[in-house]
C-alpha cells in the first residue's frame, strides 16, 4: 500500500525512455510523472514545506551567472541508462536554444536537488541520479530528518556527507547553511 502524497509506481512493466516518451500523451493530464530506472513513477503534489524549499532554492541560485547557468525547477532531466525524472531544482549549462531542441541530460547538469519529504526511496533515487555518473553533485534536502545530504558520482550508495544545524554548503559561491533552509529551521523550543 502506497503511503499517501508518496509516489506510485504505474506498472510492473519496465520502460526505456523512448517507451516513457510514446505513451505520455495517454497518461493522466492532471497527474506528474517521472521515469527511473525503467519504472514510471505517478508523482503527488507538493505539499507546502517542499514547496517553499523549491522555492527558497530557486530563488536563491537566481544569483548564479545566467550566462553561465540556467536554474529549472521540476522539468525533464535526461539520465542514463533510460532515466527522465524532474528534479527539483536542476543547475544546467546554459543554452542559446534554451534547450528547446532537446531535454537536458547529465552532462548538461551541474548541480541536481531533491527534496524529500514522502517520496519512495530516497536513496535509491538519488543512487540513480549519481549512476549517471556525469552529474558532479546533488542535493537532498531531507525534510523529516532535518538535514542535507551531498551526494557525488564517486559515492554511488550513499551520501558523501550529511549537514545538519549550521553546517554550510555552497554551489559556484551561492552559500546555504541548514538552518537557513524554511523546512529545516530549527524548530521552537
């Protein structure tokens, strides 16, 4: 039984992306979808901390160089081997055709974040994201564990470290602390 707001699984059947690309069109327009692993995945809505962390990224990595970077939220990423998830928040290379030719991939990412709060497993997820192995960091903000998890290609079965209180982290000069995140403040005593 899926746990409510959790993603859910559509098939037991396992898709590659040019499958997950067919048959799109005939999915539920209302619903989010993603491809990992071979696995579509119905996704629920935000709810309000996740939201509010998505938006506290994206804003504040609106201070990266646009001529260098273009922040995306909740849009395609192209992984490998058959892999179309919408992260969070993804920090890709910036395009002159604003990558209306083609979604972007691995190597076009330069910093991927998830947010979880009732997502399925969150460390298989982010495994996926790193297998790539041509995305150099991601993010995952753990909202019901109050802490920051990095993970890199080379650390492919877990997080390289976990932040939690003060600890800072930083991407291109945009520097964060944990507390200083909306869904992880410390809580009032």
């Amino acid at each position: 039984m899926a746990t409510i707001g959790a993603p859910i699984a559509i098939s037991e059947r396992r898709f590659n992306r040019a499958d997950y690309y067919e048959i799109a069109p005939f999915l539920d327009p209302s619903r989010r979808y993603e491809l990992l692993n071979g696995t579509i995945y119905a996704l629920s809505p935000a709810k309000p901390p996740h939201a509010g962390t998505v938006t506290f990224f994206v804003a504040r990595l609106h201070a990266l160089d646009p001529g260098t970077y273009f922040v995306r939220a909740r849009d395609v990423l192209e992984i490998e081997p058959d892999g179309s998830p919408e992260p969070d928040v993804a920090v890709i290379a910036t395009r002159e055709d604003y990558y209306s030719t083609r979604h972007p991939n691995g190597s076009d990412a330069a910093l991927v974040i998830e947010v979880g709060d009732t997502e399925r497993n969150a460390q298989e997820k982010m495994r996926d994201y790193m297998r790539d192995g041509r995305i150099p960091v991601a993010w995952r903000i753990d909202i019901p564990g109050r802490c920051v998890e990095l993970w890199t290609p080379t650390d492919t079965e877990g997080p390289r470290a976990i932040l939690r209180g003060e600890d800072r982290f930083e991407f291109d000069g945009v520097v964060f602390t944990v507390n200083e995140i909306p869904a992880l403040k410390p809580l009032p005593s």
